[in-house]
C-alpha cells in the first residue's frame, strides 16, 4: 500500500482552492455513483479558506451531502471555539445547505453524553456499517504537537477501538474534547489532511518522515485501509521535509 501522497502548493490560498477542487470533484463522484457523499468536515482555523471557497466555487451536490463533524470542543454551537460555529459562518450555514443534512457534535452536552450521541447519530447515518462508518472523504487538520481531529498525543482516545466516537481528556487544555477514533478516520475511503504554516513544519515532518509512535505523534496513526491519504500543504510547512519535496 503506497504511503501518503504530498502535494506541496505555493500558499494557504492555494491549498484551500486546491482542496475545495479535491472536494467537488468527490463529492459529485461519490453522488453520482452512490446517490450521496459523506464528508467529515475538520475544525480548528485552516479549513475555513476552504469551506469559504467551498461556498463560492463551482456547485456541489448540496442535496446528496452529508456534513458531518471529525471532532468538537466541548462547547455550544454558538462559542467562539466551536468546530460547528466556524462550519456554519463558512459554509453549512448557506441557504443552499439544508440544515437536516448537517450532523453536529453536540458539544454543550457533557462530553461522554456528547460522545455516545454522536455516535448514535453516525450509526443512523450509516445503517449498514458492520464495523465502523466508512466516510467518502474525512478532512483533518494537523496541530503543531503532532495531534489530528482532536487525538492528542498521549490522551486515552489513541487506545480507542470499539467506540466510533470517543470523549477524549486533554490534559494541557484541562478539557474533554469530543472526537472520531481512529478505528473510524481509518475507514474512510479517502483522508485529506490541510497543512499551512510554519509552525507545522515540525509536525509534519515527524509525521512524514520519522518513525516516532502513534502515542507521541497521533497523526502518524491515521493510515485508511483504503491507502488513499493526501496532505496539502504550503511551502511554510513544507519547510523541514527538505529538498525532496
Ligand atoms: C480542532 C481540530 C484540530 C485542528 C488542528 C489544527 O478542533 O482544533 O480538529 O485537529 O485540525 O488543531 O488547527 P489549526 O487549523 O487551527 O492550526
């Protein structure tokens, strides 16, 4: 199985417009062939460029996509921090989204009700996983510690197999988050990380190039069964991978 494909662009525009291409594309292949796409949408501030462009460019499938979330903060919908909030100013608020096709993690819930919701949520959605939901397309971030949708190094989530969806204790924001497993982001047919910044080189150079364990770079753990994972990233994060890029 071929490891993960790197696609270094120019900058963070370029990256959102490249990804928001990446989308579309899919997005009708899987409608076209399926009758739906299934997307898990990643939080944090990088994919907003995307989803705005998502919003602006070419039209997708709206009817026949399903928007789902890959983590939360344990937060309401309506809190500056909110995954859902950043999504709906972006792109799932637009006229053109019907609202009962945007699945939200409940995040003002108590993370452990939170986390069985969800799941709950995702096992009406795919009524027919025997395993674990495989998603058409899951877009991940990658934070600067080596940590992606919200499995932080060394938190209890990284040893979740059976849970879909799992509340995870971070240790240095003193807080749950409400997260995917790992079991989940690896049935995906397709993975998609964007990576912009240069406070992301180290990270993804461990993840690319170094052997470290999943425990201390979580991201290095995201490997679908499918082989299909892309990382577009910008020359500014690209920086520590050298020349061979
Ligand atoms: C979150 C994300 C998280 C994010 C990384 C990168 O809820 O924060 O899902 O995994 O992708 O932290 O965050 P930035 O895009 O803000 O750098």
């Amino acid at each position: 199985m071929a490891g993960p494909q790197l696609r270094v662009l120019e900058s963070r525009d370029a990256v959102a417009r490249t990804a928001a291409q990446w989308v579309h594309d899919r997005a009708w292949a899987a409608a076209n062939a399926r009758g739906r796409f299934t997307l898990a949408l990643s939080g944090g501030t990088t994919p907003r460029a995307l989803y705005q462009q998502m919003a602006a460019g070419p039209r997708l499938p709206w009817d026949r996509t399903v928007f789902c979330f890959g983590d939360e903060r344990n937060v309401p919908p309506d809190d500056p921090e909110s995954n859902a909030r950043m999504a709906r100013e972006a792109l799932t608020g637009q006229p053109f989204v019907n609202q009962s096709s945007v699945h939200r993690i409940r995040g003002e819930l108590p993370a452990a009700e939170a986390a069985t919701d969800y799941e709950q949520t995702l096992r009406r959605l795919f009524p027919g996983a025997t395993s674990f939901p495989g998603f058409d397309l899951v877009l991940l971030g990658l934070g600067p510690d080596g940590h992606t949708a919200s499995l932080f190094p060394h938190s209890p989530a990284l040893d979740e197999r059976a849970a879909w969806v799992a509340a995870n204790w971070v240790e240095k924001f003193g807080t749950h988050r409400i997260t995917l497993t790992f079991p989940v982001l690896n049935a995906a047919a397709e993975v998609l990380f964007l990576v912009t910044g240069d406070d992301k080189a180290w990270a993804l150079r461990e993840v690319l190039r170094g052997s470290a364990p999943v425990a201390e770079i979580p991201a290095r753990g995201v490997a679908p069964a499918s082989g299909r994972v892309t990382f577009l990233v910008d020359r500014a994060a690209a920086a520590g991978l050298g020349q061979s890029t």
